[in-house]
C-alpha cells in the first residue's frame, strides 16, 4: 500500500485568486464549500494525501489549513491568467484558520522545526520529504493539544446536515428549528446537530418545467416541503435504494449557490425555501 504524501501548499492573498473574504467564507462554511488548490508535484499527488496551506507574504504567517486531497490532480485554467498549464486537486478541509485571530503554527516556527524546506517562497504544492513530514505531524498535533481550549474540535469536518449561518438566508428555516426543538431533546441552538437528520427520507421528489424542484423531507422529528428555484446544476445518481438512505445536508457552496444533497441527488440552486412544516408524532415513527 503507496504510503500517504504530504504537500505544502501556498496562499498570498495579495496575488492569490482566493482573496481574503473568500477565504472567511470557506472558514465559516467549512463543511460545504468546494473549494480546489494548484498543486505544483502534481504528478506525485493522489487521492486521500495530506496537505497544510501556508499562508505567505506580508502581515502574519503560517499554517492556516490542513486536510487531504479529494481527488486526483486534474488541468485547468491557470488561476493567474497567464495561459500556463496548472492542476489542481479538491480539499477535503478538516481545520481552517483565521490568521489575524486564530492560533496558527508561524513560519518562524516552521523554518525552526523543519529548515530544509522553503516556507516563505516557491510554488504550491511541493511535495514534502518524508522525514520533514513526519516532523510537521508532530509539530501539527502538539500545536493541536497546546490549543485544545481552542474551538478546533467544532471545525473538523463532520458532515452536518445543515449549515447554522444560513439561517437568515432560508425563508421558514426558522419555523424548521422550533418545530424540531419542541418535539425533541435538542433546543433550538442544537438543532443543526447530525443526530436529528439520521434517519432523513425523501419520499417525493418533482422538477418543473422551469427548472422548479420540489421534494418532500420527512426526519427523526419533523417533516416539510422543500423548495428549490435557480436551478443551475443537477446531478442525479439514482439506484434501486436511493429512496430509503439517510442522507440530506443543505448549505452554501458559494456566495449566493446553495447545495442540497439528498439521498444520491446533488442540485445548486440560488433559492431555497421550507414549507409545511410539521411535527412528527412518536407515534408516527
């Protein structure tokens, strides 16, 4: 079995096309932004390898992200407009820091642990030599356990089913959250909990001809009409048990892009609207 790599990948928000607001934005909705990386040592990069982002240039600098590739590098276009050949790999985001109010492992600290690799320059996604990488899994779960008062443990990614900072964006989300906080254990400011969405079933589903989707979400707790207009991509991956699996999660993969996910259905849209919300009885479960 090929043993996990890991890649150092660069960020300098002053050149970068992933500008610091974006890059809040990602932080604050970790769990369900698509976000992708150029990887310079493409052809040494897999799935499921380990990468950190370092931030780089002026003001404070260090590690502001750690995760693993979630797929394989692929070309695209060059994010600098310069016509050059980039590949890029998805992320699978576990910590993502702020670097202006978060901890974070500095530059100063890496040149230190690890001085046979360039942390203030060169290309994104150089591939780390084994050796330095055991050394930075050191270094990064020391940094870890020495901030363990620090709110890391709500950043990994768990895979909620719904993003908490939509709830202004999403007409009836908050009838949603009472309506789920008076027939269960969990109040309104826990109701985002995974737990709640476990046993999730679509039992209907409809699109219109002006791209209109309509399904019906029935819960642990309550269920409800789901609304979806804007329509701008749909994926459908639909097998014989697509309309029993529990699986729903709902949030921005973008400014102003919502993505739902519900059994093997993945759809984008810029609308999204609960409705009929109503209580499921114990009796009824």
């Amino acid at each position: 079995m090929r043993k996990q790599k890991t890649f150092i990948l660069k960020w300098n928000p002053e050149i970068s096309s992933v500008r610091t607001d974006l890059w809040h934005f990602w932080k604050k909705h970790q769990n369900f932004v698509e976000a992708n990386w150029s990887v310079w040592d493409y052809k040494k990069a897999q799935v499921g390898d380990r990468f950190f982002m370092v931030k780089v240039g002026n003001g404070v600098t260090g590690i502001v992200m750690e995760g693993s590739f979630a797929s394989k590098p692929v070309l695209g276009e060059d994010w600098s407009g310069k016509g050059r050949k980039v590949y890029y790999c998805d992320l699978d985001i576990n910590y993502i820091m702020d670097p202006e109010i978060d901890p974070i492992i500095s530059t100063d600290d890496l040149t230190e642990a690890i001085p046979n690799f360039d942390w203030t320059k060169g290309h994104s996604g150089e591939i780390l030599e084994n050796e330095d990488a055991d050394k930075l899994d050191e270094l990064f779960k020391n940094f870890l356990e020495d901030n363990k008062n620090f709110d890391f443990a709500n950043q990994v990614n768990l895979g909620m089913a719904l993003d908490w900072n939509c709830i202004d964006s999403i007409p009836g989300m908050h009838e949603w959250l009472k309506t789920i906080s008076k027939v269960s254990d969990y109040t309104e400011d826990f109701a985002c909990n995974e737990e709640v969405y476990h046993d999730a079933v679509m039992t209907r589903f409809s699109m219109s001809r002006s791209n209109v989707c309509k399904f019906h979400l029935k819960t642990q707790y309550a269920e409800m009409d789901i609304c979806a207009k804007g329509l701008m991509l749909l994926e459908a991956h639909v097998h014989r048990y697509s309309w029993i699996r529990s699986e729903f999660s709902l949030g921005l993969s973008e400014p102003g892009i919502f993505r739902i996910d519900l059994s093997d259905i993945v759809l984008y849209c810029t609308t999204v609207e609960f409705k009929n919300i109503k209580p499921v009885l114990m009796d009824e479960q």
